[in-house]
C-alpha cells in the first residue's frame, strides 16, 4: 500500500513552500502540495465568512479512494489548522500528522483571552489599511519588525496582492467549532508537533497547548521562528524527514 503525503503550506505562502520536502519524498511516496485557496495558482472562490471546512472540501477530493491509514499529513501554520480539521474530521485516513505551529487560534480564546485579543486586534487592523500596509503589518507580526520592507519590491507586490485572503484565513481559525478536548478524542494517530524558539508567544502557546492534550505526540523545539518552514526548509525537513523514517520503520519492523 503506497503512503501518500499531503503538505499544507501557510497563509500568504503556495505550495512550493514544500518543494524541497516534496523533492526528498517523491521517490518513496506519493507527494502532494497544493496551493489552497487565494494563494499560489488557486484562484477558486472561497465564501464569507470562510471555515476550515471549505479549505478542507476542496482538499479532500485528493484523498479520494485512499486506503485507512495511508495518508501522512503535514501542516504548517494555516495549513497546520486545516491539518487538524481534517485529522479530526476523518480520522481513519491518516497514519500520521506533522505540524509546525499550527495556529488554532479558536483554541485560545478560553486558554490564553489576552493572546486571543492580540491576534484578533492584528486582523482587525489589516482589514483597515492598504494591502501593502496590510502585508508588511502580517509579515512583521511573525518575522519581525521590518522583515517586509527588505523584501524584493516584486515579492512585496505579490504579498500585497494575495493579503486579502488573510482576513478569511483569520475568520476560519477563530471560528472553527472544535474545542480542545474534540481534536484530543479524535486524533489517536502519532503526531509530531513542532515549534520554533523565536516565534510569537501565540504560536508557541498553540502548540504547547495541543502538544499536552494530544495523545500520542512527540513535541520538539526547532532554532528558527514562526516562518522556519520557510526560511529555514533545511533545518525543518530534516526533523519531518527524521520522524517520517522512523514511523516507517517501526512499521516495517511489524511485518
């Protein structure tokens, strides 16, 4: 039976963000990296206000026919919270889930009130200002104050161009209706949850928070920040790539 694995990448990012994971994979799995909606070539609509469930409805359709157990999900920051919807939603098709922060935000308004209000005061304030302005406040936010304006003036343009998606984005992770206790009572696959040392305390409370409910989990520290998935895909994959051969030989040592 062939493993397939699904990457989901971040908002304001595609799925080439995986590109060198999916290259270190191809060989072994079937890989997939699509870009979810309003990102990369993905120009399908999306409704308003948006749910984890309608960025899930347009990626199940790939899983189609896929055997229980078959599927390795990975998710990194909106995509890890998609890969938690769908882990929760469908449970049976998955052999394991790895997330790098996965930002639930919905899961801190009763954990963390304060964090809560700081990232909904973020999403407020993007929907107020140009896109531009938009883009560079989201990008600071999780890379650092003027992480944005020493960017390409073409890679500003294309941030700019794609930030309006954010504020679905936003809507879907505080919205979605699943509680603590629901991911932990569906998700009994093994779970690999990482988080970087520089990131923003809500990202790392996120998953410190799900890395104590989750039942079968291995929780790791990573020396890069929030977008490590991204600026630091080498160091990133190889923790995946580590964890991926180990579940594959505990599997083979079963047979």
């Amino acid at each position: 039976m062939q493993t397939t694995v699904l990457m989901l990448h971040s908002s304001l990012s595609s799925g080439r963000q995986w590109q060198g994971l999916k290259l270190a994979l191809k060989a072994d799995f079937q890989v997939l990296n699509p870009d979810l909606l309003g990102y990369g070539s993905n120009t399908a609509s999306y409704p308003r206000p948006m749910q984890l469930a309608d960025e899930a409805n347009q990626l199940w359709p790939l899983l189609e026919g896929k055997p229980a157990g078959s599927v390795i999900l990975i998710g990194h920051s909106f995509g890890g919270a998609i890969a938690l919807h769908m882990a929760r939603t469908r449970p049976e098709l998955f052999k394991a889930v790895l997330l790098f922060e996965p930002v639930a935000f919905h899961l801190l308004k009763t954990t963390e009130p304060g964090l809560y209000q700081q990232v909904q005061q973020l999403s407020q304030q993007m929907l107020s200002i140009s896109p531009q302005d938009a883009a560079a406040l989201f990008i600071d936010y999780w890379q650092g104050d003027g992480y944005f304006a020493n960017l390409p003036d073409v890679m500003q343009q294309k941030l700019a161009g794609q930030v309006g998606k954010v504020a679905a984005d936003f809507e879907a992770l505080s919205d979605e209706p699943a509680t603590l206790t629901d991911y932990a009572g569906a998700i009994h696959c093994p779970v690999l949850l990482l988080s970087g040392e520089q990131s923003q305390l809500s990202a790392q409370r996120l998953a410190k928070i799900l890395a104590g409910a989750l039942p079968s989990v291995e929780f790791q520290t990573v020396k890069t920040g929030h977008m490590g998935p991204v600026t630091d895909a080498e160091l990133v994959n190889s923790v995946l790539l580590e964890f991926i051969r180990r579940l594959a030989a505990t599997e083979s040592s079963h047979y």
